[in-house]
C-alpha cells in the first residue's frame, strides 16, 4: 500500500486525493502524516460490512480521519448504523443526498470506488488502526507547534505553567483523550437518563468506596472528578480519616491509591496503617518490649496480605502542585489511578511569588479540581480550619471556617468537617465523631456519627441501631 505520510519535499501523488481544504493543514510547509489509501480501505470494508462497522467506530473517531470528504462518509455511515439501519453505497449515497453534501464528497461514483479499492472487509481493522497511529502523529505535531509557540512567548515566571500545558497535552495523547467540545442538549439529555436506567437496573459501578456504610449510602462513593475537602482543627482526626479512605479502596477494594504526606513521613504514615489494620495499638508499635510473640504473628500475617496492595505513599519535602501533577498522570498511566489523597492543601508550596497566601490556596485548590477532572479520579484535599468553631459554645465547625480561601468552598463537590466532641469535653460522648457533610454538589447534606478509635488510629462505623437509640 502506498503510505500517504511525508515529512518534506514534493508533495506525493496521492496526498492530492479529496477536497483541497486539506492543503491548508500544512504545518511548517510539511504535510501531516495522513494514509489516503488505508481511510478509503476503512470507509470501503465500512460499506461492505455491518460487522467491520461495529469494530471500526470502537477503534477510530470521525477526526481521525485526514480527508474532510472521509470525515463526511464516515459520519453518515455511523448515523446509519445507529438508527439500526442497513448500509451500503447507495444508502449511505442518499444519506449525503438529503445532507447536501454528495457533490462535495465526490458523488455516488466515489462511494463504489472505495468498495472497489479494498478485496474484502476483514482487514478493514487493520487500516483503521494505520489511520488512528497517524492521527495520533498528527495530534503529536499540533501539541509539539503549540507548546513551542507558548514556549517563546511566554514570560518567565509562566514557566511553571507552560510545562504543567505540555504535561497534560501528552497526557491526553498518550491515553487516546480528546479535548470535549460543545454539544447540543438532546444527546447530553439521552446520556443522562440512559445513566438513570443503569441505576434502577444496578448496571452502574458506584464510586470509590470510603469504608463508612452510611457516607457510601449517600455518596454512592468519592466519584471521579470530584473533589472532596476533609476539614478540621488540628488533631481532630482529619488525616486519621483520608487516610482510612486510601486504605478501604486500596487494601480492600484494590483500587490504586497515592497519598501525598506534607505533614507526616512515610513510617508515621505506615505505623498508623499498621495499627488500624491489626488493632494493634499505636503506642506499642513504637515500644520494643510491646511487640509479643502473638503481636510479631499478626504482623507477619499483616504484610502476607498487605505486600501486593496497590496503596502509594509520598512524603517528599517541600512538594509542589506541579509534582503532585505529575506523578498522578504516571500512576494514572502505569496504575490505574482510583484515588488521591492529599495531606494538607495549606502545606503545599508553588515555588512562585505571589500576592499573597490566600491567592496561593486558591490556585491550589482550584488546580486539584481541573487535576481530577482531567484524570477522572476523585481527589481528597486534607484542609485546615480557622478557629471560629473554638469561638462558639457547641464548637461545630461550619462551611465558613475553611481557612485562608473562599474557593476552597466554591471548587469542591463535597465538603466533610470533622467534629469531636470529647475534644473540648472529655465527659461529652466520649470516643464518638460527628462527620458533618457540609456541602454535597449532587445530593443532600447530612451529619455522619462514627467512632473515633485513637488508639489505633482510625475512624469506625457506629451499630446498625445507633441512630434508633436517641443518642
């Protein structure tokens, strides 16, 4: 087959195929790699066969495609074969006919040329992956000419920002992403209550799991996307609890989750885990005479199951928003990245100078919801609050106490705040915590109880019947 693609000189024969429109797509007098042959081979096996359609549209999308007259057909014939109905040369002819748009793609003469140019429509796979690889080439030029243009032109202090574009345009490239354009609300509609028959029919998955029966029941999970803010004053069990969500969807679900440790180093981190798993108490994993024969038996037991869980730490020093970016986009790549959790948002830095401390979390904040989003994972933003709770009688923290930043509150889908009683007042429902859910952008707001076992380092589902109690 004669490969289209050409990175200089006289332009091949064949790249003078289809519409001249094409001609203008000519990046530094190169033409892109392109294939006119393997996307007539693809539309041909198309027009012959149902069944190379139904692979086809599962391997390739309509940009693809180099030739805009391609792009046409290709669109007719998925319109087709969506509505269930038949496709062939002359139907897909009549499809462009009542369009306006068969003169532009050559007439129904070019529709049988393509039958013509491929002998059958099992190898229509084969050319369709030879049109995405240079697609994929294509996308690679447009990126590298972008990111070069804002590489000149950017000033200094944007430097940060030029190399956080390139990362995440690799990013989108490498896991076959498309940036999402408009679209018109009948289709976005038809996907909405499509979603809603999964879930009266359970076919959806739900999300991340937390660990806790109730926030699961309201939550349906930490969905991807979103990002949740556990909020506290300090030593109130904020970190106790993100960490216990890291651990329910990696060391009991096997979803693949990284925290990011600004405060504590990893052994802190891995002493807190090992004393919430095996009910051995904190305290005497740091105290040699402690660890008894039938303790070191448990540990052992412990590491058995605990040496293949897909559960990353890092506690590098001084960590910016623009590392925490890209070790996620690996671990995405790598991984399979499920959850991030980040311990704790005022401790990052961003290595720049800004006005001043709150424009900073800010941007963090704001950053940490685009970064889940783009990576379609839920994001758990440890948060400190001011110390408003400590100015009232009851000590509830409320919404308004996120400290040092408004769009703490605006960026995120939910908000948790952790609530102590016993912390102020030892005799006041001792060993209970109030998980006050403080915002809930998809559903209602609702208060959790759950225990709080400091000794082991955790936070733990109160008996089915405890809110039947009066408590």
């Amino acid at each position: 087959m004669a490969d289209g693609t050409s990175w200089g000189g006289p332009r091949p024969e064949n790249a003078s195929r289809g519409s001249g429109s094409a001609v203008g797509d000519v990046v530094f007098d190169r033409i892109p790699p392109h294939d006119d042959d393997a996307e007539m081979a693809v539309l041909g096996g198309m027009l012959m066969s149902k069944d190379a359609i139904g692979e086809v549209s599962q391997m390739i999308d309509v940009s693809d495609f180099y030739q805009p007259k391609h792009q046409t057909i290709y669109e007719a014939i998925i319109n087709l074969f969506s509505q269930s109905q038949p496709v062939d040369a002359v139907l897909v002819a009549n499809e462009l006919l009542k369009s306006g748009d068969l003169d532009k793609v050559g007439g129904a003469d070019y529709l049988h040329s393509l039958i013509n140019a491929v002998p059958t429509a099992a190898n229509a796979t084969y050319y369709a992956e030879i049109v995405h690889q240079r697609a994929i080439l294509r996308n690679v030029i447009a990126a590298g000419t972008k990111i070069a243009q804002l590489g000149y032109t950017a000033e200094g202090s944007q430097a940060e920002d030029v190399v956080n574009l390139a990362q995440s345009e690799v990013y989108e490239m490498s896991v076959g992403k498309v940036r999402q354009d408009y679209t018109a609300i009948g289709p976005v509609v038809h996907d909405a209550l499509d979603q809603i028959d999964k879930l009266q029919n359970g076919d959806v998955e739900r999300g991340v799991p937390t660990g806790f029966r109730d926030i699961d029941d309201l939550t349906q999970g930490l969905q991807p996307g979103q990002m949740i803010v556990v909020a506290g004053r300090p030593a109130m069990g904020k970190s106790t609890l993100g960490i216990d969500f890291a651990r329910a969807a990696a060391l009991h679900h096997g979803m693949t989750s990284i925290v990011f440790s600004l405060e504590m180093s990893k052994v802190e981190l891995a002493q807190r885990i090992i004393s919430a798993e095996t009910n051995i108490p904190l305290v005497a994993l740091r105290r040699a005479d402690d660890i008894t024969p039938e303790r070191w038996n448990t540990l052992n037991q412990f590491w058995g199951k605990l040496s293949d869980a897909p559960l990353f730490i890092d506690d590098s020093p001084n960590m910016s928003l623009m590392e925490i970016r890209a070790k996620c986009r690996r671990l995405k790549q790598t991984n399979d990245l499920k959850l991030v959790v980040i311990d704790y948002l005022q401790l990052m830095s961003s290595g720049k100078q800004v006005e001043s401390r709150q424009q900073e979390v800010s941007e963090f904040s704001r950053a940490l919801k685009l970064l889940a989003k783009e990576l379609e994972v839920p994001v758990v933003a440890l948060s400190q609050l001011n110390r408003g709770p400590e100015m009232r009688n009851d000590k509830k923290p409320q919404l308004s106490d996120l400290r040092e930043s408004g769009s703490i509150e605006q960026d995120a889908d939910v908000v948790f705040l952790v609530h102590r009683p016993d912390f102020y007042d030892k005799e006041d429902r001792p060993g209970e915590a109030d998980i006050i859910m403080a915002k809930h952008r998809n559903g209602p707001t609702e208060t959790f109880h759950l225990a709080f076992l400091g000794a082991t380092s955790k936070f733990k589902d109160m008996p089915q019947d405890y809110n039947n109690q009066g408590v």
